[in-house]
C-alpha cells in the first residue's frame, strides 16, 4: 500500500481528474474497487475502511 499527500491548489488537474471537491479527501484505490472518504475521519474509522478495501469488502 502506498499514500501521496497532495496539495491540490498546486495541482488543480488532479482536482478535477479525481473530483475532489473537499479538503481533506482520501481516495483509495485497489485492483478491483475505489472509495472515496471526503472530510476528516477518525483513525480507526480510516484503519477500518482500508482494511475492508484491502480484502476486497464492500462498505
């Protein structure tokens, strides 16, 4: 699993490539499947999400 932070004022295209419309916004993206989650979440709540994206769950 990789993460890239990404200041989307300085790179307004992958702003409108990925729609992101808040800040923050996480996409995760498996082989199969893609979430995203806009807006602050709390850390097991991510952890929880990025483990079911991992195997594949659905949310």
């Amino acid at each position: 699993m990789t993460a890239d932070a990404v200041e989307l004022s300085q790179f307004p295209e992958l702003a409108d490539r990925f729609q992101v419309g808040a800040v923050p916004t996480v996409l995760m993206r498996s082989p199969s499947r893609e979430a995203t989650l806009a807006g602050a979440l709390p850390e097991p709540m991510l952890l929880g999400r990025l483990l079911r994206l991992s195997l594949g769950d659905q949310d």
